[in-house]
C-alpha cells in the first residue's frame, strides 16, 4: 500500500471520530521527521520506510493489508492512546 493510500485510509476512519482529533494530531507530530520542511515532500509526514516497517511488524509479510482494517486498527490504536493518556 502507498503511503498516500494509507493517509487516505486513516483520514477517513479518523475524520468521523472527532473525539480522537487532537490524539492523532499528537502521534503524528511525533513520528514526523525533524526538518521536515527541508526535504521533499514539504509536508509533516512519517518517512515512507518507518511506515512500510510497521505495517510489516503488524501484519507480517510485506505489511500489505486491506485499508479498511488499517483504518480500524490505527482507530482502536489511537482510543488506547487516548485512554492510556488519560489514566497517566
């Protein structure tokens, strides 16, 4: 899966979950590269290697999965985060 498909899945399982914004604002201000506005893409998104080992680590193989699980996993993830934030 690109990286765009990904976004893509993750916005859309994201964006109808708004108590979930700020959380998933946090995580990806986290993985976004330092200086990531000196390399192209100009845009605050994780580098295309972390990501593809990831998914490989969740998934196994070659970490392709269908979005719409990724979507609900990265949402699960998140309301752990979220939840885990709160009890802290």
């Amino acid at each position: 899966m690109s990286v765009r498909g990904l976004f893509i899945a993750v916005v859309a399982a994201v964006a109808i979950r708004p108590k979930l914004w700020p959380v998933s604002l946090a995580t990806m201000w986290r993985m976004t590269p330092k200086r990531w506005w000196a390399r192209s893409p100009y845009v605050p998104v994780p580098d295309g290697d972390y990501l593809r080992f990831r998914l490989m680590t969740m998934y196994g193989g070659d970490g392709s999965g269908d979005p719409r699980r990724i979507g609900t996993d990265v949402v699960a993830w998140l309301d752990w985060c979220r939840s885990w934030k709160s009890t802290a």
